[in-house]
C-alpha cells in the first residue's frame, strides 16, 4: 500500500530519517525540512538558495547540508544560522549531489562531474571527504556520476553510480580513506562513449539514492525505471517494488519505505511546477 506523505514540491531528493522524523531537500524549493511520518507537522529546518541535496549530521547533533551550485557544504548552527562548513568549488567539476556524513563527522559528497542541464559532454567525477575541521580531500575517482552513499555496520562505504550501471564498494579506515575499490553491484556493461544521450541510453539500471534497511539489504531507487530495489548483502536484486511512479531516492523509518517522486528529474520542468512529492510503502 502506497500513501502520500509530502505533496506540492518541485523535486524532493535525499531523505533521511532522524530523530523520529523524515528530513529531505526540495531541490528548486531552494529548502531543507522535516515531517512526521504521518506527513504533520511540516517544519522548513533551511533556506538554501543554491540548491539543496545531501544531508548528514556532525556527532554534536549540527545538521550538514550541501549547496548544489555553489558547491559548498553548509553547516547549521545551534541557533539556526548557516555557516560555511566546507568550499569544493576548487575541487568539484560539477554540481554537488548527495552525501553521506559517517559516526566520525566525516563528510563523502559527490558531484556531477559534468553540466547535465546544459547538456555537455559526459565526465566521470571524483568523490571528495570533508573533515570536521571543513578541510577537502579527493578519496576516489573515475566514478560515474556518484550518488546516493550509505555507510554499512562493516564500515564499507557504497556509493551508486547512476550513469556507471553499478554500485561501488570501498572499505573505510579508521583515518577515513577508502581502499579495497570494488563492484559490489553489477546491472549491465560500462556505458561507452561520452555524449550524455548515448550514455543514458546504455544504462540498465540508475540507481540514485539509497539507504540501508535493518538487516543490512541496500535500497536502491531506480532513477529509469520507476522502481525501487532491494540488493542484497552479496549485491543481488532480492525484490523489487513499482509504486507506479519515477522515484529517485529513498529513506527507510518506522517501519516504512520512503521514496521521493516526481514526473521526472529535467531541471526546468521540476522547477516550474510542484509535481514532486513524497510517498511511503509499507515492507515486511
């Protein structure tokens, strides 16, 4: 069973469950907020003008946000104020996308790698660690579009590769590099070629946000094809749900799937209407 939680946003991305409440970012809504799983009591937690994406939180409890096109990380203080954490401009060779913030304060955001609203030519991208203290460190490569990151009990970071038809594996130190890269998910060959519409046209599977539920499996939502996935710890689909709309991240919280969905992810038809919203699916 599918019910609506958030309606009348643009494009909803990178939820996340904390403290007994369901956090996202409306990407052209230029805000960050938090609703009770029953969809009441809707708080605005920011106002992001550059565009919200990845959220995490620092041990003291501040709340992480990225800023897509300035590409920075924001920081907010205890009294509600933003803060400058972390500048990647310098680094980053496209817009910042989603993060994931480990038990350390330790921050692993991804980019683009290229002007996809623009339609340039395709680039992989790096991802990119953010120290507490906002220092920037390049920690991998050669990635296809990373997005949606989780950190699993084993201390293995997993991020999706959206355009790469995979997701990708790296065990995490204690000083926070990741070493050991691997396939741990494999939908289909590496696209070839670097026009953006024939790279897209080779991928079999998208997945764009994700998140872990109890047992370890890994969600994946399937920015292509409407769906969103469960793998398994070996990295195999274990069951798979078609809530009848394009959904492109997903949290899990209360016993429950959320998933944000929208028409689709074109930034000048998200932007112009509020078609984006937010759903939740019961699991065993």
């Amino acid at each position: 069973m599918t019910r609506t939680v958030v309606a009348d946003l643009h494009f909803a991305e990178s939820p996340r469950w904390h403290e007994n409440r369901l956090w996202f970012s409306d990407f052209f809504g230029g805000r960050v907020a938090s609703v009770l799983p029953s969809g009441s009591d809707l708080r605005i937690e920011a106002l992001v003008p550059a565009q919200p994406s990845g959220l995490g939180w620092l041990p003291d409890g501040r709340l992480l946000i990225v800023s897509m096109r300035d590409r920075r990380i924001l920081r907010r203080e205890t009294d509600g104020t933003l803060a400058v954490h972390a500048d990647l401009s310098g680094h980053a060779t496209g817009q910042l996308n989603d993060m994931v913030v480990d038990a350390f304060g330790r921050a692993y955001v991804g980019n683009f790698g290229f002007d996809l609203a623009s339609g340039d030519t395709f680039a992989p991208a790096s991802l990119h660690r953010v120290d507490p203290d906002g220092s920037v460190t390049e920690v991998a490569s050669d990635l296809w579009f990373p997005n949606g990151s989780v950190i699993t009990a084993a201390h293995v970071l997993l991020v999706n590769e959206t355009f790469g038809n995979r997701v990708t594996a790296f065990d995490l130190t204690p000083s926070g590099d990741l070493v050991h890269r691997r396939t741990w998910a494999s939908f289909g060959p590496a696209p070839s070629g670097d026009d953006f519409t024939e790279v897209l046209s080779q991928v079999v599977i998208a997945p764009d946000g994700s998140c872990l539920d109890a047992d370890g499996n890994l969600w994946i939502a399937d920015a292509g094809g409407n769906r969103l996935l469960q793998l398994t710890a070996a990295g195999e689909i274990g069951a798979e749900i078609s809530p009848g709309t394009p959904v492109f991240a997903c949290a899990i919280g209360d016993g429950t799937l959320f998933a944000c969905a929208a028409p689709d992810f074109h930034e000048q038809r998200r932007a112009a209407v509020r078609e984006g919203h937010i759903i939740a699916i019961s699991i065993p």
